[in-house]
C-alpha cells in the first residue's frame, strides 16, 4: 500500500475542516489578548522544539529518529485540540486562534528548523531538505485548504456547518487510522525502538505541559486559557509529520515518520488523563 495515496488527503481535509472553523475575528486575537497569544505560541514554536532538541541529544537517537522528534515538535497544534478545550472547559476561541495562527507560522518556521536539524545531523546518513518541495507541499496541502475552507464558511454557512460537522466527527479516527497503517508497515522497528522513543516521546510531552503550565501562571492567565495552553502545547500535528516524512518529494522515508507515531498515541493518552483530573475535581469542588 503506498501510505502517501492515504496521508496527504487526510492531511488535506483536516486543513480543510480547520478552514471550516475560521472566522477572520479568529486572526486578530492575538492583538485583542496578546498575553494568552503569545504564550501559547511560544510553548508551541520555541518551548517544545527547544525541549526536543535538549532531549534527542541527550538520549542520542540515531539521526532518523533524531530528525523525526525535531519534526513532529516543530509542527503546528493539531486539529483536534479545539475539541480537547472543550472538554476541558478550557477557552475554546483561544484554541481555535492558536491553532489557526500557528498552521500559518509554521509554514515557514518548519523549513527553518527542519533545515537546521537536517543540516546538523542529517549528512551523517545522507538526509537532505528539499525546502522548496517542502513549502510548495505545505502550501498545497495546508494553506490552501484553510484558505478554502475559510471561503466555505463565509459564502456558504449553512453547508460548511454541515460539512464541518461531519468532518470533526471523522478527524480524530482519521489520524488514528494514518497511525495504524504506518504501525502495521513499520510494526518492527517500532518494536525495536520503542522503549527510546516512547521514554523520549513521553518525557518531552511531560515537560512541555508542565512548563506550558507554569509559563501560563507566571503570565496571569486564567484558568481556562491555562488549560487551553496546556493542550496545545501538547497537541501536535501528527498527519503533517507523517506527510513530510513520507512524502516522495521530501524526505520519502517512513522510518522518519515512527516518532510521530508514537507521539500521537502519548499525546492523546496525556492530554485524555489531563481533561479527566480536570472533570474529577470539577466534581469535587
């Protein structure tokens, strides 16, 4: 199965969905509430790539997997951490800006960082960045479909609840398929790796919330933008690391790919136990 053929309309229509949800009020919270903006992109654009880096080279992970933590820790919040807020009765507008604001960020933060890592550690096993394929392929599978679900939304609001309706419902399982066809065609050498990966995946997503978390207290945020933060700081989008990995005209190896993997089974698993202590103590208070 050529897993490319899956991952990259996946991709698109969890772009699209995300388009789906944007409204142009949506872009300028980051001016009307510039502390709980700019807090969450930091943790999001500098906190947990600088976490992952520290960590890779301390574990030192073979450069494939060294580049495929860099990567998923420098790619933009996942499309389901607005329906993580909600559930924990975090801010959801605030969700939906980081992730809408960092999607378009990081089209030109993840060349940068990719180019970085790969330079560093990549010619030891003969990886190089095609930037340019990178940036046509984000701008095809990325910015277009929130431009064209932003479009939905605006001349069409009836069908684009519908659509967006359905589409929400779909993403979750939808990345969770992407994860098992990657775990069935690279089942041994996740085996084979898992205890690295999984301590290095799990103990970066720890640090990352716990200082998501801090970082929002120091800045005085309230509660519900400090849940939010926390989520998205640990939300990642895993579909977008598995594209780039993947993908012919970039780095075409799956291999790159199995810490994304991992790392959306960890984050979910966190992030779920995070909204279930926050519901327990609700209940109690």
């Amino acid at each position: 199965m050529n897993s490319i053929l899956i991952v990259l309309p996946i991709l698109t229509l969890l772009m699209f969905d995300l388009g789906l949800t944007l409204r142009p009020s949506d872009f300028v919270l980051i001016a009307k509430r510039p502390g709980a903006m700019l807090t969450g992109l930091f943790g999001q654009l500098i906190l947990l790539p600088a976490i992952a880096w520290c960590l890779v080279s301390i574990f030192q992970l073979p450069p494939i997997f060294f580049i495929g933590i860099m990567l998923i820790a420098c790619c933009p919040g996942g499309s389901s951490s607005n329906v993580f807020s909600m559930l924990a009765k975090g801010d959801v507008a605030l969700s939906v800006s980081l992730t809408a604001v960092s999607s378009i960020v990081t089209l030109f933060t993840v060349p940068l960082i990719l180019q970085w890592t790969t330079t560093y550690i990549g010619t030891a096993v003969g990886v190089q960045l095609p930037v340019g394929n990178l940036l046509m392929q984000n701008l095809v599978t990325m910015l277009l479909p929130i431009v064209l679900g932003i479009l939905c939304r605006r001349f069409f609001d009836t069908a684009a609840t519908k659509i967006e309706r359905v589409l929400s419902r779909l993403a979750f399982p939808a990345l969770m398929l992407l994860a098992g066809i990657f775990f069935v065609q690279h089942y041994h050498t996740i085996v084979d790796n898992f205890s690295v990966l999984g301590s290095c995946v799990l103990i970066l997503l720890l640090i990352a919330v716990s200082l998501a978390a801090a970082i929002s207290r120091l800045m005085r945020l309230n509660t519900q933008e400090r849940r939010t933060i926390v989520i998205e700081v640990g939300m990642q989008n895993a579909a977008q690391a598995i594209a780039i990995a993947s993908s012919p005209f970039i780095f075409n190896d799956g291999r790159i790919a199995i810490p994304a993997i991992i790392y959306a089974l960890l984050m979910n698993v966190i992030l779920l136990t995070y909204v279930g202590i926050i519901k327990t103590s609700t209940k109690k208070s």
